[in-house]
C-alpha cells in the first residue's frame, strides 16, 4: 500500500511540474506581447521631438515651420501608421493657407499603410480650389495613390481631365488608372481624353488609365 501512496505522489508530481512550467512559459510570452504591444503605441517621435511637439508646430504663423512639422510627422507615420492623432492633425492640415502644406500633408497621408479615406475630401478641396496649375497636378497624383479606396474622387478626377492645363489632366488620368474599376464610371470622360486631348501626352495616359478602369 505505501509503495501504491509513494507511486500516486510521484506521478502527480511529474505531472504538476510540467504543468507548472508550461504555465510559467505562458505567462512570459504574454509578458512579452504586453510589452510589444506597449512598444508599438508608444511615440516614436522624430529628431528628439515628440509628435505632440511636432503637431503644435502645425499652428505656427511661419508656413515653413508647419511644412517642417507635416514632413517630421510623415516620418512618425512611417513607424507607427494607424496614430489616430497624427492623421487627424494632418487631415485637418489639408485646409491650411499655404499650398505646400497641403500638398505634404496629403503626401503623408498617403503613405503606405495609412491612407485614411477620411482624407479625401481635403484632397478634393486641394484639387478644386487650388489656383496652382502644379497643385491641382500633384493633389490628383496623391488622390491616384489611394487605389480603390479612393472611389469618392472618380468623379472630381474626371472633371480634373477638362482642366486648362496640360499637367493637371494628365495626373487626373494617371490617377483614375491607379482606382482601377473605382474609377470605371470615369471612363467616357477618360475616352474622350484619349481621343481628343490636345497634348499627346494626356492622350496617352487616358488610353493606358482606360485598360485599367475597364
């Protein structure tokens, strides 16, 4: 009987210990993820400033100080894209005075793996309101960048391919062909591009954008 007692207690011993042992491996791991996850929300900052220093630069009076602040946050976006403070600085950025800071705002939003899609309308606004031939140019391009999640912008693009100038319609036409079948139903604006545009160079876009809305 007693070797009976004497085998019972080791056989629950070499069972507790492992058991044990996997509970402590757990509990690490987890310790673990808890820290990676509290290493990813942390700021990352750039250039020994935080992004909250950063985005109060953003209510300077001096626009190369805001353009400073929106590329320094750009950078921020890169190591942590989905900051929900640092896109909502910048999409309100986008109705800034001056016109570079709404272009490098909007570049920043659209870095990879951010592209807000509540950042469009400020786009648009960049696009429609612009007195800058070249603005109105890049704004369509990083309208473009946003792929099929910019559907909302189809149809301003294909206004955008009447535009007097020639670089404008051109990027409007680039940009269509990156929303791809978002932008299908910008394509009879996009074929009389093709057919009747004034540069050759436009013409061409709109031929290529015309495949990929199709």
């Amino acid at each position: 009987m007693a070797k009976t007692v004497g085998h019972t207690a080791d056989a629950r011993a070499m069972t507790t210990r492992p058991t044990r042992a996997a509970f402590r491996l757990v509990c690490g791991i987890a310790l673990v993820c808890a820290g990676f996850a509290a290493g990813c929300r942390a700021d990352p900052g750039y250039r020994g400033r935080s992004s909250a220093e950063w985005m109060r630069d953003l209510e300077s009076r001096d626009p190369m100080v805001r353009a400073d602040a929106v590329e320094a946050l750009r950078h921020v976006l890169t190591l942590q894209p989905r900051s929900p403070e640092v896109v909502d600085a910048l999409i309100r950025t986008l109705s800034d005075t001056a016109d570079m800071v709404r272009i490098a705002a909007g570049r920043a939003l659209a870095t990879e793996g951010v592209r807000a899609p509540a950042a469009l309308p400020g786009l648009l606004g960049v696009l429609a309101d612009s007195a800058h031939a070249s603005v109105r140019a890049q704004a369509a391009d990083i309208l473009g960048t946003f792929g099929s999640a910019g559907a909302p912008a189809a149809a301003a693009l294909g206004e955008a391919l009447t535009d007097p100038a020639p670089q404008v319609r051109a990027s409007a036409a680039g940009a269509l062909g990156r929303l791809g079948g978002a932008g299908a139903a910008s394509a009879p604006a996009l074929r009389r591009s093709a057919t009747s545009d004034s540069s050759a160079s436009v013409r061409a876009i709109a031929v290529a954008a015309l495949g990929s809305v199709r």
